[in-house]
C-alpha cells in the first residue's frame, strides 16, 4: 500500500433533482476505491472533502465529470 495521498476539496452548483441516485452510486464507488471523507449532495449541486489513494480520488472524479453537468 502507498503511503501517499490525495486531497480534494470541491464544489459545484447544479440542478442535481437526481441526488439520491448520485449519492448511492459514490456510496458504493467510494467504498469499492477506498475513499473517505465526506461528500454532500444537494438538489442544488455538491460540496466535498474527500481524499484517498491518488486511483480513488480520480476515478471518483472522473465518476462525477461523466456527467456533463459536472464538467
């Protein structure tokens, strides 16, 4: 295991009607990963914290910006 790490800290503003579904596909993706910290959806965007293996927190980026509304 590496002993190195990733922070991201970030937000968006966005009509986000479907937030439960995005929260249960970054609840299971985080936990597949590895990530920890914390990540708050809201029918109008997203707010993180979150940090993890340099893998988990781009793949869970790069989860997010498949949706063009995170781009």
């Amino acid at each position: 295991m590496s002993d190195t790490w990733k922070i991201a800290a970030f937000y968006h503003f966005v009509d986000l009607p479907d937030c439960d579904e995005w929260a249960e596909r970054l609840v299971n993706h985080g936990l597949e990963v590895g990530l920890r910290g914390t990540i708050i959806l809201a029918q109008e965007g997203i707010n993180s914290t979150c940090s993890g293996s340099h893998k988990a927190v781009d793949s869970t980026i790069a989860l997010l910006k498949s949706d063009r509304r995170f781009e």
